[in-house]
C-alpha cells in the first residue's frame, strides 16, 4: 500500500495539489481530499469534509503548498468537535513503502537484519524487544515523551532502560516527516526537538493501534448507533436495536482477546438465556509482555485522583524478594493502591518476569471483594516472586501501627513482661 495515498502508518492519508490540501483519513484509502484554492473559504472546504467523515476517521492532514496562509485554529477547533488528530506540513510523503503489522510480522520468513518499529505502546514494545533479541537491530519510534504512556512512569521508564541495554534505539517525542524507499532500503526522515534525522532500515513494523472494522457491516439498516470508537453498546452488551448485542473490540475500551472472552460469556447470557449480567462489573487485568512484564488491574493513581478517591499507595521492590534475587530478575516492583483507611484493593501494578501470572492473585481479589490482609493471611510457598504481594500485606499493617497504636501496644508488652 502506497504510504503517499493511504499513510495507515500515522492513519494519514495525502495527495499533490494546488495550493492547500485536507485529507481526512480512515484505516483504508483517503475518504476526501478537498483542495482549497486562497480565495475560498475555510468553512466550505471543512463542510465538504464533514459530509465525508465515517466513524473510522482518525485524522485530518493538512498539506501547505505555495506559502498559502492556513486558519488553523479554525482547524484544530473543528478537529476537536469531530474528536480527530490534526497533522501538518507532510507534503513529502509520496513514495510506496510496504510495512509489516502486528498479524503480517508473523509471516515473515527471514529476519529483518534492521527493523524500525513505530509505535511506543504495548505491541511495538513487545515486538522490539523480541526482534532484538532475535538479532535484529532494532530502531523504535515514539511521538510520545515516554514509551507505553499509559503505564506508571517508572514501570515505563524501567522498560526504556531494558531496551536501550539490550541495544534498541529509541527515537521519543519523534516525528515522521518522510518514508521513502531507495531499492531495497526504507528511508525514514524524522524530525526531533529542533534538528531532523533519518533511519536506514530494511523493514518496517506499525504497531501504533487499531481501529474496529465496522465498514460493510450496514448497521444503519439495522438501527444500530455505532460511532468512530466502535458500536455503542449498554451496560449488558445491548445495542440500539434491543435484538442485537455486541461483544469484543468492536465495542470496549479494553481490547484484549480475555475482554472478548468475558464479554462472550455475558452476551450469551444476557441474549439467550434472560441473563442481567452487566459488562461494568468485570475486573480486567492487562499484561504488556515485554522483559520484564508490566502487569495491571484497575485503577492508576491518576485515575483515582480525577475521581476523588483518597487512596494509600504501597510498593515493594522486587530488589527485597529474596526468589527475584536468586533468579537475577531484581529489576522491577509490585505496587498496590488501596482506598485509604481500608484494605479495599483498587488497582495493582506488577513489574516482574511473570507479572502477567502474578496479578491474578490481586483480580481474584478484587473480583471477590477480599482485601488485602485476606491476601496477606494467605500462605505463599517460600521462595517465590508471589511473596512480594504477601509483602504488600505486611507493609499496609505498619501503616496501621499509628503513634498512638504503637505507644498502648508498648505499655501492653512491658506489662505482660513483669
């Protein structure tokens, strides 16, 4: 596919012209392309937009020719209404770069000897590291100021660490300016804070995200509400047509095949047998399965400081696990947030080899209303990694030992002494 026609790389899509140029994009080629000579106005141009956007639409490329002046804050405001990206000054990608995805990467039948990955989540996270390791040498791009923005800084911070060792070159807060090919060779201009450079590779990787393929579905004949985000659905998976449910990427926030799973399982419920199931009451664990994994569940601190939720947060180095100590996999730490004044788990973060197996500890418990000091009472077999969430325990009881707890729990001792 020709990255100057249908940029899917960045959901971009351009085109040569006269003077300024719109093109709003979907995961296929490019919906329109309005041409807008000086004397015509913004408003028109951005109507003609309008009609041609498609729940798939992601971004609106803005191409300067000629020197001609753009209303971009009338741009970005009317980007904002419609919930797209707006990118400027890409005139220059023109050239037909093939590029390898998440599901193609694994078609591959000779590795790559240099490999750029764009992407800075999870999935070109994972990949980098696995080429890296492989033999390639690994070249991974990011828009972003940190990889898999998402995470807590330090889990993601750890992870840059990881990579840059293991030889991967990070390219952050970078953006794509050209992609072009010379034989077999894909050439990647980037620009950087206030100087430019350019990548040489052999292949290219995208992992920058997906979007849910609605296209060819005809849900308005069917009354379905759907939008760019994918089909709306209500707490117990029903659609707009009380007759139709949905289930899967295609309509949750968490895009993971176990999410699909889960929501399956309360859809045949709900549809087939009069079931009330709601989706909201599920507790959904996520795993970027780099080395070391980054493991989560629930809710981040950030999450509970925008909904006003005091909470004590707790952190135990794997450093003082004495299991991650023997097997060399100190790098990392299992973190809790708990609301405060109460064991009440409301998120967990592990970064550890297997934090992907750890968290389910801490989903059972949060799934089945047990706080932390039934985890805590619960025996680990010694040694293991699982001994840091133990140790969570132990660290939230000291919080319990106040000034005054510690001072009646003294004199209680000294006089059982005597």
């Amino acid at each position: 596919m020709a990255l100057g026609t249908s940029l899917t790389l960045w959901g971009l899509a351009t085109g040569r012209g006269p003077a300024l140029r719109f093109a709003v994009w979907s995961a296929g080629p490019a919906l329109a392309i309005a041409d807008i000579e000086g004397e015509q106005s913004l408003n028109i141009s951005l109507r003609s937009i309008e009609a041609c956007i498609t729940p798939r639409t992601r971004a609106i490329l803005v191409v300067h020719y000629g020197g001609y002046a753009c209303d971009m804050p009338g741009i970005l405001s009317f980007a904002q209404k419609h919930g797209l990206a707006v990118i400027e000054d890409a005139a220059a990608l023109a050239a037909d770069v093939p590029y390898l995805t998440n599901e193609t990467v694994f078609s591959l039948t000779a590795l790559p000897p240099r490999l750029a990955v764009i992407g800075g989540g999870p999935i070109g996270c994972e990949l980098a590291q696995a080429f890296a390791r492989f033999g390639s040498r690994v070249s991974l791009i990011e828009s972003g100021p940190h990889l898999l923005g998402r995470e807590d800084a330090d889990a993601a911070a750890l992870i840059e660490t990881v990579l840059r060792r293991e030889g991967i070159e990070l390219y952050l807060e970078a953006k794509i300016l050209e992609v072009v090919t010379a034989g077999e060779e894909k050439i990647i201009r980037l620009q950087r804070g206030d100087g430019g450079g350019e990548i040489r590779v052999d292949a290219i990787l995208v992992g920058a995200g997906r979007t849910p393929n609605i296209e060819g579905l005809d849900l308005e004949r069917g009354g379905i509400i759907y939008d760019r985000s994918g089909i709306k659905v209500n707490d117990r998976l029903q659609t707009s047509n009380p007759l139709v449910y949905a289930a899967g990427d295609i309509c949750s926030p968490y895009k993971f095949t176990h999410t699909a799973d889960a929501q399956a399982r309360i859809l045949i419920a709900n549809a087939l047998f009069m079931g009330r199931q709601k989706a909201s009451a599920l507790v959904v664990p996520w795993c970027t399965y780099t080395d070391p994994e980054i493991a989560h569940v629930g809710l981040y601190e950030r999450d509970a400081e925008r909904q006003g939720i005091k909470i004590t947060t707790l952190t135990v180095p794997l450093a003082t696990i004495d299991r991650a100590v023997i097997d060399g996999d100190t790098e990392g730490f299992a973190r809790i947030h708990l609301r405060r004044g109460s064991d009440q788990i409301l998120g967990a973060t592990i970064v550890a080899r297997h934090g992907g197996e750890m968290i389910s500890e801490l989903s059972l418990a949060m799934t089945g209303g047990l706080g932390l000091a039934a985890v805590g009472r619960t025996i680990h077999p010694y040694p293991t990694q699982a001994e840091a969430i133990r140790k969570l325990a132990d660290a939230w009881n000291r919080t319990r030992l106040t000034p005054t707890v510690k001072r009646l729990l003294g004199g209680w001792l000294q006089w059982r002494r005597r």
